[in-house]
C-alpha cells in the first residue's frame, strides 16, 4: 500500500489507541491524514504524532467522512454504536472490542495466520481476536499447518495492562500501600492483585467458564478454519504490568516430536523459539513488552496424552494482541 491513507483512531487516548498510534508511526504506515477521536472529555488535548501534534476531537457519528481506515479501541459500546457509521462513511473498520468478533460476515483477521480472510468483509468491518487468543494461535498455527490441531488445554498469566491503565494504577497502588503499611480496598479486581493471582478475567458464564476462557475457543475456530477444535481454558490475572504468557498442552491429529515442532517455527514471521532450558533461557513477560514478536519456549512431549506437546507462550497484549495486530491489518487491505 504505497498511497497515503486518512486513518482514524477511536479511543486514541487510551493505552491501545496510544500504541496504535505509535505502530502506524514505527512502521511508517502511509498516513497521509490521522484523524484521532475520542470522548467530549478528551476533546481538545494534543498528541504528537510524526513529529507533530494532532488535537483529539470528539466522537460523533459524522466524524468519517473521507477516512480510509478506521481503528477502533474504545470498548465494545463505542464500536457497536460507531463502528457501522464508520463503515457507512466509506471506512474499513478495523474494531479491537469483542462487539463484531463472532458475527457472520465479518473476518476475525490475524495476518500471519489467515490474511486472506480481510479480503471477504460485506459489512466494511474487520475484527480484531482478544488478546490471549492472537498471542496463543501465533505459537499454535505453525503446528497446526504441519500436524493438525485437535485439542487445546490452556492456562494464561494475563497482566494487568489488559484492564486498561486503572489495572496498572491498582497494582502499583497496592504494592506501595503493603510497603508502607497502609490499608487499601480493591477497585478493579475482586481480589488484592498485589503478590497474588487471580483465577478470574472477565465475568463467569453459566457453564463455569468465564466470557475470556470461551474467547480462545470460539476465536480459535474461527480464525483456524477448524469447526472440531476442542480448548479448555483458565485465565488467570498475575502481578505483571505488560505482555501475557499462555501455558498450553496441544494435541495433534499426527505425531509430533520436539525437534519437528521446533524446525515448524523456523522463517515464520512474529514468532521466535527461545528455548534452551539448560542455560535458563525461556520466555518470560519482560522479554516481550514493547516488542513485535511472540515468544515460544519451553517445549516437550506431553505425557499423559498421545501426539501432545506442551509448550508456553509470551507475548505483549497492547501490541500484537491489540494494536500491533490492527495496524497489520490495515497493511495488508
């Protein structure tokens, strides 16, 4: 795409929006215009973009005339209120909320894995998967093309940053008031996140399973192409400020072996094997943050289930399990 694009970021204040914006700027993404929207209050605050500054405007249902591309992060809300405008006005939307993820007609889109799928959107709005799911399928869908994936046991380490910035303030507040001695009360978690975990990210379902538990099920179908994939999943939110890690048990249709799966990563684009256990060398979140690529280590033959490896995943969840992952999109329309 070499002409330039008028781009609009929805919910531009915010930590994917800012990231967004720090994306379309790294990878020097053609943006001839970047409109950046968000609410009344925000409206009028500056933020550079390129070597100069934008002034946020407020959101309303005109403000896509003439935008080529529209990158949503405000929330399931804004999108299911905005995003067909957006569409309406001749945009592409490209939405990071969970508001379009599951609908017939629009593509649930990562680019390393099924980039063909954004070419096929009859509404003009492009999904962006949840977190978890991109970071998990970029590990999973190298092995997957070469030994058919069958079923999927998983359990995350979701940091904090995924609630947003209030996330990252309750930790650091919690962390400062056990040092010092002080009371608090837990705002943004059921439970004090500080030197503890919590086996609870989003609100539960009926079956016991929580809404981002089913995600990776559901999305993972999706995106794969797979109708027949089998995940269970517990999401778990740890002390961490930034990128998640997955622990994950894959059973495949054909045997597998440690080495095979390690050569089936090689020359794949946005994920890197980083295993060598005997030197300590292993994926760990501060290795991801701020960084492009998912990292994959810890790989070994399963041994409870047949043609199973178990392997454990890290990734930065603001960039490809939100913003990074948007602007790729927006790359390859």
């Amino acid at each position: 795409m070499s002409e330039s694009k008028h781009v609009a970021i929805v919910g531009a204040t915010g930590a994917v929006g800012e990231e967004m914006r720090l994306c379309l700027e790294q990878r020097n993404f053609p943006v001839g215009k970047l409109t950046v929207l968000a609410s009344a209050r925000s409206a009028g605050k500056r933020i550079p973009f390129a070597g100069q500054e934008v002034v946020v405007q407020e959101l309303t249902h005109d403000s896509f005339t003439g935008v080529d591309i529209a990158l949503f992060s405000a929330g399931g809300g804004i999108s299911k209120d905005f995003g067909p405008s957006a569409a309406a006005a001749g945009a592409v939307v490209i939405d990071n909320s969970s508001a379009f993820r599951m609908d017939e007609g629009v593509p649930l889109v990562v680019p390393e894995i099924n980039p063909q799928a954004a070419k096929d959107r009859p509404r003009g709005i492009i999904a962006n998967p949840n977190c978890t799911t991109i970071i998990s399928l970029m590990a999973l869908a190298p092995l997957h093309e070469l030994f058919g994936l069958k079923a999927i046991i998983a359990s995350s380490y979701q940091a904090v940053s995924g609630s947003g910035a209030q996330g990252i303030i309750e930790l650091e507040e919690q962390v400062k008031a056990i040092a010092t001695g002080q009371p608090f009360e837990p705002k943004v978690y059921p439970r004090q996140i500080a030197f503890n975990v919590i086996p609870q990210v989003d609100v539960f379902t009926e079956n016991g399973y929580t809404k981002e538990e089913l995600k990776m099920l559901n999305e993972g179908r999706k995106i794969l192409g797979h109708a027949d994939l089998k995940v269970s999943c517990t999401c778990v939110r740890v002390p961490v400020y930034r990128s998640h890690s997955v622990s994950i048990t894959a059973q495949f249709e054909k045997p597998v072996d440690v080495e095979a799966a390690r050569a089936a990563f090689a020359g794949k684009p946005g994920v890197k094997v980083v295993d060598d256990p005997a030197n300590k060398i292993f994926p760990v979140p501060l290795d991801t943050t701020g960084k492009d690529d998912c990292l994959v280590g810890r790989i070994r033959k399963n041994l409870v289930l047949d043609n199973a490896l178990d392997l454990w995943v890290v990734g930065d969840q603001v960039r490809k399990g939100a913003a990074l992952n948007a602007v790729q999109i927006a790359e390859i329309l």
